[in-house]
C-alpha cells in the first residue's frame, strides 16, 4: 500500500512529534507508518485521518506499480527559458534509458527563444496565453518552472478561477485540457509562506481537483552536487498515486574550482575602488569565495556562490572579492554543460542563467519520480 500521510502532515505544518501526541503514539511509529514499514490498525488510520482533516480514502492506496519502465516519454517544456528542464529530463531519461521527445515549448521571450533554438534546434512557441490548450499535442509529462509575479491574487478561496491572470492558472488550465500522465512545477523558495501557506495550498488543492495526486518540497542546489545556494519549491503531480522519496543523491559533487575559469578576460574584473571597498570591509577565510553583498551592502564570502539573478546589481557576485562570474560560469553554477551554446550578448546570457532552473535540481527529481511513476 502507498500512503500520503507524510505529504499531507507536512503540508500542514504538523510535526511528527505532534502527530504521534495527537493520535496517541510514539514518534516511532508515526515514522514507521510514514514510511511504510508499518501498516496501522483502521483504528490508528481513523485517528490520523481526523488529526489531519483528510479523508480515509485519501490516504491509502493499492500498489500497482509494476518494475518495468516504459520505452518513451513525450514531455513539453512550459515558460521553457533556456531549457533548464530540457537538460535534465535528458540527462535523467539517458540514465534510465527512456527515449525522450519534447513535442512543444514556450516562452515570451525573444532572446530566450534565440537561446533555446541554438540549443535544441527549435524556435519555443511564443506567449502561452494565446495558446488554446487543445492545439498543445498530447504528452505524458509537463514541466513549468513558472514566473515568480506577485501572487497576492491566489489565496482568495475561489479555486481554479481565483488563480485567472496569474501564470499559475496558465499551467492550470492546459493540464485540465491535456490530462498528462504527470508534471513537474517550479518556483522560488518564497511561495511556500507566501500569504501565511495559504497560496501554496490553493494551487495545491487546485491541482488535486484536476484529479492528481500531489507532492511538494524544498530542495537547496547546494543538495544536489552544485556550488549554488538555491533554493526551489518543486511541485510533482500524477495521476497515480506515489510515494516520493525526496531524498537526494548527487553524484560527483562540483565545487567552485570545478566552475571557475581559468583565464578571466580583464572586462570582468571590477574597478579598483570596488575590490579595495570590498577588501577593506571584508576578509574571507576561504582560499576560493564568492563574495556576496546583501541590500544592506554587507559583504560575506562563501565557497559556493549565492543565488544567481536575473536582475541584479552587477558586482552583488564577485570572485575572490575581485570579478563578476563570466557567463560560462554562470550557466556551470546552474548545471548546464558546458557545449551548451552561447548566442546572445553578456547581458541577455547573465538574464537567462538567473532565471533558469538548476539542471542538477531537476535531475535529482527526475531520477527518483520517473521511475515511479512510468511504469508499465
Ligand atoms: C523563471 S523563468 C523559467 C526559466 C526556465 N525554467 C529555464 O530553465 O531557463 C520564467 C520564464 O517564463 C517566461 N514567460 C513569462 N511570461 C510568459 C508568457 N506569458 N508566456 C510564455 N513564457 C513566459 C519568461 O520569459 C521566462 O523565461
């Protein structure tokens, strides 16, 4: 059996500590039936599901399952940037050895579509809000690692048409029409307490009511084997039931000397004002940082880079207290590989970089969500 006690619990911010108190158990246990490696007493179940508010027949699921993979997976790569989900369904589906096809992209932006088509050998489709759903073909799985715009309009409790002119309800609306399989959500760590939860949990409960199971967290691409401190919240859904193991394995880890360049041309390194304001503020106890100034204009230094953005200040960033990051080691901090295709200017590329998901983030997902769900 498959339960969803562990994803509903921590959706409502109920420790298993409380759990165990609520129901009368020890924290053992609740750990134990969490992971499913104790079935409790209809008793126990009828506990839970009062302490929680979710019905019985929610939280428990027959195993169907097989281990058998499927042969191919057609995805499509909404509000698709640079293809930061692109790269790492690949990567994940290569390891698997699924055949991947992306039949449709999107994004707005013209030279984030220059970038994209350089990359993949197709020009993304344009605005997705003038795209009707039925003319999206078919596919099994949807990614959007959608805009972070101000969500103060989702939260009002009217549901599906609460979220109208947000992107959200963009993404809302094309898996209503294309029922796919599964899907894949990103967006900035803020969302999860944005308006006290209470945003995070409409799109949820918008996403149940299209007739999916649903799973969220937090993920650091510190975690998953980038110098990046980053944090996204990834929003996974199917149409069967699963149980996501959320913990993640990176593999061969690369640290900043992994990323840096070795030859540097002049025009990044910042004037000699800033490195000495900088150097006279600060004084890093790494032999390799990045130096990393807040609004306030305190400096602190970290052997990994803080989060890249797209509209930031141009020296927030510096390399030993002395350069900004060259645009290849802004997509290296992100997990693209480095054939990928540089075709727009500086400026366009530090844009596109900032806004994108971290590859290895995705990837990390990927490897342990495809497999539960694409089975024959
Ligand atoms: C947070 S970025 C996603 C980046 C992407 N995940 C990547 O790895 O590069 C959001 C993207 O949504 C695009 N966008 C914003 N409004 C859009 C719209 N109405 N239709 C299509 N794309 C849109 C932006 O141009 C931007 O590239």
């Amino acid at each position: 059996m498959i339960n969803t006690i562990r994803t509903y619990r921590e959706e409502k911010n109920i420790t298993q500590e409380t759990l165990a108190n609520m129901i009368g158990i020890t924290r053992r246990s609740v750990i134990s039936i969490e992971n499913g490696k104790t079935m409790p007493s209809i008793d126990i179940v009828f506990k839970i599901s009062q302490a929680l508010k979710v019905p019985i027949d929610k939280l428990y699921y027959p195993e169907t399952a097989t281990d058998k993979l499927v042969d191919n997976i057609k995805f499509i790569d909404l509000f698709c940037g640079i293809g930061g989900f692109r790269f790492a369904c690949n990567r994940t589906l290569k390891r698997l050895g699924i055949k991947g096809e992306c039949v449709f992209s999107s994004d707005i932006d013209i030279y984030a579509r220059e970038s994209y088509n350089a990359n993949f050998g197709e020009y993304p489709t344009g605005d997705i809000t003038r795209v009707d759903a039925k003319d999206i073909p078919d596919h099994d799985l949807l990614f959007a690692g959608f805009p972070c715009q101000p969500f103060s309009i989702i939260g009002l409790g009217k549901g599906f048409d609460d979220t109208r002119g947000t992107l959200f309800f963009e993404i809302a609306r094309i898996i209503k029409e294309k029922q796919p399989k599964a899907f894949v959500l990103e967006n900035v760590k803020r969302l999860v307490g944005h308006n006290k939860g209470q945003t995070l949990s409409t799109i949820l409960s918008i996403l149940r009511d299209l007739d999916y199971f649903v799973d969220y967290k937090v993920i650091n691409a510190l975690d998953c084997g980038l110098p990046q401190k980053r944090e996204r919240v990834i929003i996974i859904g199917s149409k069967k039931p699963f149980n996501m193991n959320w913990s993640i394995k990176a593999e061969n880890p690369k640290t900043l000397e992994d990323i840096l360049e070795k030859n540097v041309p002049d025009k990044y390194y910042a004037s000699q004002a800033i490195v000495e304001k900088r150097k006279a503020m600060h004084t890093s106890k790494y032999p390799i940082s990045i130096w990393h100034e807040n609004k306030a204009g305190n400096i602190s230094s970290y052997p990994y880079s803080c989060a890249l953005r797209a509209g930031a200040s141009y020296n927030y960033l510096l390399v030993n207290g002395e350069r900004r990051l060259t645009p290849r080691e802004m997509l290296r901090l992100q997990g693209f590989p480095d054939d990928f295709n540089i075709v727009v200017n500086d400026s366009q590329i530090r844009k596109q970089a900032g806004n994108a998901v971290p590859v290895d983030l995705v990837s990390c997902v990927l490897d342990n969500f495809i497999p539960l769900i694409f089975t024959e």
